[in-house]
C-alpha cells in the first residue's frame, strides 16, 4: 500500500474525485496500551504512508479478550489510494496486504 500512496499529499486531504475506504483493525496490547497506539501508528505510518488519511479508534467497541485476558483496541482506517484506479476487489486485495505485513512486523 506504501507504494501507491501519493507521497506529496497532506494525509488529511482527500481527493474529490477519488473513492475513499474504510477498513478496521483490531489489536490486542500485552503492556501498557497508550505504548502500545504508539508503536501501532508509527508501524501503520511506514506501511502505508499518506495512503492512510485518518486512524481513529472506535472507543464504543473497546474490550478484553477472555483469552488470553488482553485489552483489545479497534482502529478504523480512512484510506484513498491516488496514484492508480481502485475498485472493490483492489480494495480487498490491497487490505489483505497490509494484514500481512502487520502479521510479519508484529512478529519481528
């Protein structure tokens, strides 16, 4: 995704003749979770660049895992690729993409 983003754009800008997306991310904190939302937008910034225009969590869906017994956080992503046309099976592909290389850096 940090490929097709548009570099020079202001991430809180979208562009009127482009679709935007939404995708929620939901992640569990095993230390302290204000630590942890920091690690997770900066992790979220290098993959996706200015292709993400706003990540807000949804407060309302706020838990705990019951196992393991973990805070779990819900973000919602407002994303809108520039450089090149989206569609819905692009969009799917492309946030299948990203859940992958969540998975892989939250494994290093």
């Amino acid at each position: 995704m940090f490929d097709i983003a548009s570099l020079t754009r202001d991430r809180k800008e979208f562009h009127l003749f482009r679709p935007y997306f939404f995708h929620d991310l939901s992640f569990l904190f095993t230390e302290d979770v204000a630590r942890g939302e920091e690690l997770v937008f900066e992790m979220l910034q290098k993959l996706v660049g200015t292709a993400v225009i706003d990540i807000k969590e949804i407060e309302e869906l706020r838990s705990m895992c019951p196992d393991p017994y973990l805070p779990n956080r819900i973000y919602r992503l407002t994303w809108q690729v520039i450089k090149v046309a989206v569609g819905r099976r692009l969009c799917n592909d492309l946030q299948e993409q990203l859940r992958d290389e969540i998975r892989k850096k939250i494994k290093e």
